[in-house]
C-alpha cells in the first residue's frame, strides 16, 4: 500500500473559500472570493453571443474528430489577433504562434514546462502579490519564484521604483510574469510610460516575459487593455503570452485559453512552437474544441463580434459603476477612512487593505465571504448587496 503515505493537502484559498461559502447556511451571505462576474441579479449567465455561437456550433458541427495538438486553428490567429492587432507587425513577420490550452492556467503551466524542458532557465519572477496559483503553477513545474515588489500599501498604489529595482537583480534568461491589464490583486497596471520602462529593462537585461492575460477588456476595452503587452513585444526579442476566455467571455467552465510563444525570428518560433506541441502531447494529448470553436465562430463572424463587445462593455461599466457605488456607500455607512483609491483601479478586483483579522470577521460575523489578502471581488458587488457589504465593512474597521 503506499497511499497510506499520502498527507491532506491544504484546501485552495480562493477555491476553498467558495465551498465554505456554499455550506455557510445564513441567507444574507455574498461572496467577494472568486473572480466570477455577476450581473446586476447577482447571475454568471451564459453570454447572448455565446448561446448564438452555440446554436449554430450545434447545427453545423459535422464529427467529433480530434483536433490537432494546437486545437482549433481559426481561433489561434483570432488569438494573435487579439493579442497584438489586426495586422500587427509582430504576425505579418511570423514571429508569433499561439496553440489553444486548457484555460489561462493550463497555458501557464504548458509554458512553464516548455521553459523547463528546453531551456536553461529555472527562474521566475512574480509580483508581490499576485494571483494565488501562480507560485503553485510555476513551482509544480519546477520553475523556483522569486518575488518583485509592486504593491505600496502606505497609499494603495504601485511602488514603481522598487519594481524596477528587484527586476534589476534578475539574471539574463530569466522570466518575469507580467499581467497584462487588471493586475490580480490589485487592480493597479502600470502607465504607458511605465510598460516602455518594462520592456526596456527586459530588453536589456535579456529577461523574458511572460504575460498572464486574463482580463483583455475588463479594463478599458479590448485594444487599450493590450497597449502594455504591444509595448513590451515591440522591444523583445522573445516571450510567452498565456491567454485566458474564461471571463471576457463568460467560458469559465469551458476552460479555454492560449499559450503564444514569441521569438526572434520564424525559424527559432517554428522549433519553440514544436516544443510547445511535444509538452502538450505529454500532458493532455489535444485540447477539447467546444470553448475554442465559440470564441472562433463569434470572433469570425460581424454581427457576434459585436454583441460581444457590446456584452463586455456592459461588464465593464457595470463594474465600473460598482466600484464608485462602493466608495460611496463605505462613506454613507459611516466609514471614514479614504477608500477612493478603489475607483482608480481596474477590473474585477480591488486590494481593499483589510486585514486577515478584518476578513475573519467579515465572514465570521457578516457572512461576508473575500479572499485572506483583503482582495475583493467587486465584479460580484450588486446595487442590492452592497448595503450588506460596506455595513459589514464599517463594523470591522
Ligand atoms: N491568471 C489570472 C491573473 C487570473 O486571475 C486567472 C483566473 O482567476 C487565471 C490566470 C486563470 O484563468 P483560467 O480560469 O482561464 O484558468
């Protein structure tokens, strides 16, 4: 017998939370954990473009054949589009390819274990803090993860200059994660002229980036979301990009994501991407099509592409709105303290500076259930919740 050997692993922080959620029996209780969006009746309903996309899927697709390892190839290209514009440089000189994976997560991992396997890098740098599975990822990958300060918590705000110092220290062929737009936590992305500072240290210092993009519209639109990483791509040689649909476009159980390998010229892309393909055959041997033939079908097609972006510009303000409803209600509740920093950041989360002890009781006394760190999930904020949320908040404060 060896499973006796086996020790209880330690529940998942965002995840467990959901299941202590789920069993709590009060009926007042939110649920700020997990970055799902919600809508203003508190639902994650499936997208109209989507359930369009769907039908047709669902009339015109002919076998379940496999697909090949890289997955559906109309939505690769719609993918490099996505990433770097329509008629981007960077593609017309086939630098770039992107294979379909199972979600922004497995494609972290695919391109963690493509470094591993293949390169002498064994090193990856992540933001203080960052999303929780990163440092799981890129650890059971074998990569070792070193930390960049990012968040300032005196004033809620980027320490730009640390960031820069610690990247100083990185050594050439190491990787640095990068979130391409709506940092999680913190929801603070660095300014135009702070990405140019980025890539020029990368560039310089031969450290190669990787952008976690989970969030492409979730900011300020589509294109404006992707300035950064355009920026970063116009200076490097070479980098990862690790893609992920589950929230732009609702798809969260679908798991569908891209990993997109960037290098110097074709010929070096072309044996990267092999080996891309090779880590994915060890792993999972070809993707699932459903999620990469619904984003292909509503990417490909006019009138879907633009209830899509109609439907993400609705998340979008509707998140927006929350956040300035937030800031308003803290004050209406009688909370003092300055939370208006929380209308300048972007996406789904805001670092709210609450403590663990604050967030225990949060949950304990109110129901309220947001991440240890403080990170709030304000996609999950409605006009009815909120009253509850900043009640709770100013009774811990
Ligand atoms: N990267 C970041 C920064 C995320 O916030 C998330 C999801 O919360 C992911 C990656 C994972 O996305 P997926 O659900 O597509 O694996």
């Amino acid at each position: 017998m060896i499973f006796s050997q086996v020790t209880q692993a330690p529940a998942d922080p965002i995840l467990g939370l959901t299941e202590a959620f789920k069993a709590d029996a009060r009926s007042g209780k939110v649920n700020l954990g997990v970055g799902i969006y919600k809508d203003e009746a508190g639902e994650t309903p499936v997208l109209r473009s989507v359930k369009q996309a769907e039908a047709r899927l669902l009339e015109q697709e002919k076998t379940k054949n496999y697909l090949g390892i890289d997955g559906v190839q109309a939505y690769n290209q719609a993918v490099l589009e996505l990433l770097f514009g329509k008629g981007s440089e960077l593609i017309a000189q086939n630098r770039a390819q992107a294979s379909q994976a199972p979600g922004g997560t497995g494609a972290l991992r695919i391109a963690s274990e493509f470094v591993m396997s293949n390169t002498q890098s064994r090193t990856i740098w992540v933001s203080n803090p960052t999303w929780a599975n990163h440092q799981n990822v890129f650890e059971t990958a074998g990569l070792q993860v070193k930390e960049y300060t990012y968040y300032r918590a005196e004033d809620h705000g980027m320490d730009f200059d640390a960031m820069m110092a610690d990247l100083a220290t990185a050594e050439q062929g190491d990787l640095v994660l990068l979130h391409g737009c709506c940092h999680n936590p913190t929801g603070i992305d660095p300014t135009i002229e702070q990405w140019q500072q980025i890539g020029e240290l990368c560039r310089d210092k031969g450290l190669v980036p990787l952008f976690d993009f989970a969030y492409q519209g979730f900011g300020a639109g589509i294109e404006e979301d992707a300035q950064g990483l355009r920026i970063v791509a116009a200076m490097v040689p070479e980098m990862l990009v690790a893609s992920s649909f589950s929230k732009n476009f609702g798809l969260y159980n679908e798991r569908i994501g891209a990993v997109t390998v960037v290098a110097a010229d074709t010929e070096t892309k072309d044996k990267a991407f092999s080996q891309v393909k090779r880590t994915i055959r060890a792993s999972y041997s070809n993707p699932p099509a459903h999620g990469a033939l619904i984003v292909s079908t509503i990417l490909g097609d006019e009138t879907l592409r633009a209830e899509w972006e109609a439907e993400l510009t609705e998340m979008r303000e509707r998140i927006a709105e929350m956040r300035t409803l937030f800031v308003d209600s803290l004050a209406a509740a009688g909370v003092t303290q300055d939370f208006s920093f929380i209308s300048t950041q972007n996406g789904m989360f805001s670092f709210s500076g609450l403590n663990k002890d604050q967030v225990a009781r949060l949950k304990d006394e109110f129901g309220v259930y947001i991440v240890g760190s403080g990170r709030i999930s304000v996609a999950g904020m409605t006009k009815s919740n909120m009253p509850v949320i900043c009640k709770a908040i100013a009774a811990v404060l």
